[in-house]
C-alpha cells in the first residue's frame, strides 16, 4: 500500500505531524517500534508556542483535563503556603513568578491557553493518538523501520513488518535516529559532558532533600514538585551505559553523592539518564526524506525545550508537506521549513549550552551563577528569562513591515463571537477582512482559505490579516495603507496560484469564497 508521507516514529512530534497532514488532505502512515506509550519520566510541560498551536487544533479542552489530573499532589518549593509561584528555572537558578513585570505586553495576555502548561508527554502523546484515530491517521505500533531507498518519486521503506511505499519519508524517530543516519545527514555539535538522572522513586531519609532546584558542591538536583521525583546531575563525565536500566543503586549513589543526604532508594517507578549531548542537522530536508524534532536536534533538557521544539517542527512542517503532496504549494515551500526552524532549534541548543556552564561546580561556573542568580532576582531579570523560555520571541522572517507580520497571530474575538482560533480547526489559512473588501482577492483559493468579515474591536485599525494554516500571520494591513498587490503576492508566496479564475483574474461566474462567515 502506498501512502503520501510515511513518519517513522509515534511519539508526540510524529503525531502531531500526522495530524497536521491528515487535516491537509494527505494520506499518512506512522510507524512506531514500541507497542504502547513509553512512561519513562519525561517532559512535564509546554510553552505558549505549543500550547497555541493545540489550542487553534481544538485540543484546548483535553490539555485542560490533563494539567488538572497533574495538579493534584504537587508540593511547592519550600513547603510553605503562599510561597512565590514557580514560573521556571535557568541553569537550576529558579524564576519566582511574583518577580515578572505584569506590564509586559508579551506576557500580558490572558486568552483561554495562557494558564495551560503543566501536561506531561505521555498524556500529550494519548491525547494526540486519540486525534490521529479521529482524522483516520494509520499508527502501526511494534513496527520499526529499518532501511528506506528514496528515487524521484518516493521512498520505499523496510520495516520489520513488511516494506511501505511513501511519497516522502519524516524521521520523527528520536535522537538516535536511524532515518538521519541513513540518509546521510550531517550532525554537528557538542560532545556531552555530564550524567544526570530523572526519576519517580520511592525513597526513605529524604529529610534533608530540599524541595525545588538546588546547587551543591557537587553538582545540582532538583526534588518535587512531587514527593517521589527527584533529578541530579553530576559534571564528572557521561554514562558508561546508556541502555542499561537504572537501578535503585546506581540512583541512589548518584542521590548521595550530590546531595550528601542518606537517601535510601527502595524502589523505581521510571528513570532515566541523559546528557548534554546539544547536536543539529544543518538541514531538515534531503530531497524525499525530512527531519522533525531530536531527529533534527539534541540537547539537555534543562529549560524543558525539547518537546516544545518538536512541536513546532511538526505545526511548521505538516502544512507546508500536505499542500506539496496536493500540488498546489508553491515550488519553494518545503524550503522555508528549515529556514524558519533552524534557527530557533539553535537558539535552543545555545539555551541549553548556557545552563550547563552555570551548573558546573567548579570556581569559575559557580561566580558566574552569583551573578546571573543576581541578575534573575530583578524583576527585569525574570521578565527575560521567563519570555525567553516561554517562547513568546518566536518570529519568522516574513516580508511585510506591519508589527504583526511574521509573528504568532493574536488570538482575537471577531465580530460574530468567535476567536481566531476557533477557524484554524480546519488546517486551513485565515483571512480577516474587516472592511469585506478583501474577499474578492482569495475567490480562487476557495479550497485554502477560510474568510471572516467583520470589524475587530481590539485591533480597530485593521484593515486585513492574513493567517498561514500553522497560525503565523503571513500579511496585514491597516486602515489606508492596503495594497491588494501585496495581499497577492503573500497569497501565491504561501499558498501558491489560485484554482479559480477567471477573464482578467476575476472570479468565475457564481463562485463563493467557502468557509465564509459574514
């Protein structure tokens, strides 16, 4: 059987990819070597990039559920009532969240995912499989590739089930992937330098843990928000043995040795060791063949990036993947994937580089940390660094000079009640024309592009906003300073000519623009 794209790999990034591919209209195979959801301690949370792009999907209400779930038990640092609110960690140098500037215009909002974030990988990972089996998405789990052959028309993939046949092949299978070795991509980076352990255990003489992130002469652990989680790292070298299960010895020694405290492990839920390996293919695509998340990028996961990442390598890829599959993209389209990513996966990577040089425990590293420890204490300080992490700078080099062009769109209520998200449930692009002017332009890409007339309050001066499906604003305009020509430009330079025309590029006779709302 042949498919459009074959993704290797159904962890969250493959599904989201799937799912952003299905509702683009192309046909999508996952293949997925484990047979059910690693529970292995992971991510346990997503930034506003992430939580934006689930929320214009629909799944706002399911994320909603899960941090609900994740709530319940947790214990704040420091164990008091009324201890400031956590809002994140650099280095293990925590962020108080009585500290940011609430006049902040990039961290002032206060739409419907703004308090969303605490929502773990594997809940994530089920609530995306539940969508893939809702848009009809094939997973087959226990299936793991083990080669491919791409020619000019596709890619024929092994498995250990049986060859798939594949229009394009994405590698979403991890940081270890055998799609990006096999096709040859190149991965610089830095080489790892420490051990660290993430674990839910059970444990006695935990007395002298405390809560929270903590920095000791030899090294840094961070315990809670749950009795049982526990996380150190130790700057004397990488794992003789990444494969090898952790055992309640080898996390209890690493415990002790950091901590200094008698802990006694008695038992391991999940655990795992990692590095900070930081790597990064210096491209996402070779001809047929695609990376998204660690198989495109790996680094520490101090700052809790990772996953996010790869989310939004999947919401970039997919729409721009399924308008190539349908033949209506523009030639240049699958390009800009990597132009748009690459650089925020190296932004993440120097990130996380950063941590690592203030968690060291030697003289120098420990000066440095006093210093950006002061730094982070300022309310200027933690309004930085929480606008660093929760990913509220990312932007695409998109032409255009009005301030929202290139940037995530604002979630705004439009004239009939609704939000702007509420239409990108669809995959498809957006336009806002205020003045109804403006539909006329988009007749021909009817099958595209869903339009919204009306005034909106908050940006009274808006004369149109054009929406990319992924929610980045490809064009806009303000009252007196439309040009219909750009408008058209931004259109063919995102999704590509239009299918209906007629004499003079007007539209047919008696054609409506679909998805129309007035």
């Amino acid at each position: 059987m042949s498919y459009d794209v074959v993704v290797a790999g159904g962890g969250p990034v493959g599904l989201m990819l799937a799912c952003e591919l299905a509702i683009g209209g192309a046909s999508v195979v996952v293949l997925e070597r484990l047979t059910e959801i690693d529970q292995t301690v992971k991510a346990g949370s997503l930034n506003t990039p992430s939580v934006d792009a689930l929320y214009r999907r629909g799944l706002l209400p399911a994320l909603g559920a899960a941090q609900e779930e994740n709530t319940a038990g947790m214990v704040k640092p420091g164990g008091a009532k009324g201890a400031p609110k956590f809002a994140g960690h650099f280095g293990g140098i925590v962020l108080r969240g009585d500290l940011i500037d609430p006049a902040d215009p990039d961290l002032g909002g206060d739409g419907p995912g703004d308090n969303v974030k605490l929502v773990s990988q594997q809940q994530l990972e089920a609530i995306l499989a539940e969508r893939a089996a809702e848009l009809g998405v094939e997973v087959r789990r226990g299936v793991e590739l083990t080669g491919f052959e791409a020619d000019q028309d596709g890619v024929t993939v092994t498995t250990t089930r049986g060859p798939v046949r594949g229009g394009w092949l994405v590698g979403c299978d991890g940081g270890r992937s055998t799609v990006r070795k096999l096709a040859g991509f190149d991965f610089p980076g830095t080489a790892p330098e420490v051990t660290a352990y993430q674990a839910m255990a059970e444990m006695e003489n935990t007395q002298d843990l405390r809560l929270g992130w903590n920095a000791t002469p030899t090294g840094v652990y961070a315990h809670g928000p749950f009795p049982e989680r526990i996380l150190t790292v130790e700057f004397d070298g990488v794992p003789k043995d990444r494969e090898a299960p952790v055992t309640p010895e080898e996390l209890q020694a690493s415990i002790r040795r950091v901590t200094g405290a008698p802990v006694v492990v008695t038992d391991i839920r999940t655990a795992t060791r990692f590095t900070d390996n930081a790597r990064q293919a210096s491209t996402y695509r070779k001809g047929r063949v695609l990376l998204a998340g660690d198989a495109a990028h790996v680094h520490s996961p101090f700052g809790g990036q990772g996953l996010n990442l790869g989310l939004g390598d999947a919401m970039n890829l997919g729409w721009k993947l399924a308008a190539t599959v349908r033949g209506h993209a523009p030639e240049d389209l699958l390009d800009t994937y990597t132009a748009e990513r690459h650089p925020i996966g190296a932004w993440v990577l120097e990130w996380t580089r950063a941590q690592i040089a203030v968690m060291r425990p030697d003289p120098h590293a420990r000066a440095m940390r006093a210093v950006v420890a002061d730094l982070a204490g300022t309310v200027a300080g933690t309004t930085y660094f929480v606008k660093q992490i929760s990913g509220v700078w990312q932007h695409h080099d998109i032409p255009g000079d009005h301030p929202l062009t290139g940037g995530s769109a604002p979630d705004l209520e439009l004239a009939d009640g609704s939000r702007l998200a509420d239409h990108l449930h669809t995959g498809r692009a957006l336009l806002i024309d205020p003045s109804g002017q403006l539909a006329a332009s988009v007749y021909g890409y009817r099958d595209r592009i869903e339009v919204v007339e009306g005034p909106v309050a908050e940006l009274p001066q808006l004369a149109g906003l054009l929406v990319r499906p992924d929610g980045f604003v490809a064009w806009a305009a303000d009252a007196g300073r439309t040009d219909p020509a750009s408008l058209e430009t931004a259109l063919s330079a995102w999704l590509g000519a239009p299918a209906v025309t007629g004499a003079g590029g007007n539209p047919e006779a008696g054609a409506q623009p679909v998805g129309t709302v007035r």
